[in-house]
C-alpha cells in the first residue's frame, strides 16, 4: 500500500507512520510539507490514499484537494485537521474528500478511516454522525455559509480573520477584484450588509 502525508509538522507525519504501521506493516509512504508539494507528489506516483491537512502553508489544503481531485477523481483523500468537525467535514467532503478527522482522535479513527477509503466509502466519525443525524431529526437548517462556494468560504473566513486585502490575495491566490466579487456574493448569501457581521457568525460558528 502507498501512502502520502501532507503536513508542515514532520512531528505529525512521524506520529501518522506510526499508528499505520502497526496496521500495515508493508505500507510505503511519501511525504508533503505543504499544498503545492503535495500536488505535484500526488501526480508523481500511484498512491492508494492521501491523508491531507486543511492548513498548510503554500496554499492551504482545501486547495491542495481541489487539484488533486480534479487530476485525479478516483484517488482518495482523507482530510486531517485541527479545524471543528462540525463545520468544516461536510465542505471538504462537497469538494471530494473521503472523509474528515479531527487530529485529536487520528489514533483512535485514522486505520478505520482508511479502510473504509479503500473500500470505496466516505469515513464520517460517529461523533459528526450522531450530530448531523439529531440535527435531521430536529429539523435543523443548515449553516448561513452552506451554499458558499470554496473560494466564497475562504474569503469568510479571511475576512473574519481581520487580514489585509494584499495578505488576502497572496495567500489565497485570488486577485482583488475576485475578493471583492466573492465579498459582494457572501453578503448576498447570508443575508448580511457589512464584514463585521460576517466575523461576528464566523466567531460564533467558531469558523476562526
């Protein structure tokens, strides 16, 4: 089995060898520090699964799966993260992901995860199951921010992060004027007027 892992901390992707190796011990793996790195491994070799963070630097890895996924359809992507679950799993699921994890239960999920990845299913940990399945129930409504696109998404969470228009643009590798219409749809979407509502829901939904 190949592997890849796509994570700046090399302590990380030596704890993620760990626990796989105890499982499969003839694994063969190849690592990523960040997004782009990560693209271009993923074009380089014929791997079975890619376990990918969402932050990274050079791109963050929503980008990272977007390209893979787009070169590579069939090839599964779990997404590891320190971001909540509850709001970020079903955003990279939409945009192709195999499945979500929470880095702080990756020992307990990560073997699991993958196994179900290999058979051609979507891993959702049973904490994210049992939420979605009372929010059913309950007949929650989704979150103001589930119709937004990734780029709209990324733009939020910037926004509500406070950074500059230049900082946004660089790292999300989206000019101005994209900023600015995705600004002017995210509005529209949320039924909102002004960025500090948006950092206002973005803080409440612990997006940031």
């Amino acid at each position: 089995m190949k592997i890849l892992l796509a994570d700046d901390h090399p302590v990380v992707r030596r704890g993620l060898k760990q626990i796989l190796l105890e499982e499969f011990a003839d694994a063969v793996f190849g690592e990523a520090q960040n997004g782009p790195e990560a693209t271009a491994m993923a074009n380089s070799g014929q791997w079975d699964v890619i376990v990918l963070d969402l932050a990274m630097p050079g791109g963050n890895g929503l980008e990272a799966l977007e390209q893979i996924k787009q070169d590579h359809s069939t090839l599964p992507v779990l997404i590891l993260s320190n971001y909540p679950e509850e709001q970020y799993a079903v955003m990279v699921i939409r945009a192709g992901a195999a499945g979500y994890l929470n880095k702080e239960s990756a020992t307990e999920e990560l073997v699991v995860a993958i196994r179900q990845t290999l058979l051609g299913g979507i891993y959702i940990s049973p904490s994210l199951a049992t939420e979605l399945v009372f929010h059913t129930r309950n007949g929650d409504e989704e979150p103001a921010c589930a119709d937004l696109s990734d780029p709209e998404y990324r733009v939020l969470c910037s926004i509500a992060s406070g950074r500059e228009g230049r900082n946004t643009s660089t790292e999300l590798f989206l000019s101005a004027q994209a900023i600015s219409t995705c600004r002017t749809r995210i509005l529209e979407k949320m039924n909102m007027t002004t960025n500090a509502e948006l950092t206002q829901y973005a803080f409440k939904t612990a997006l940031i």
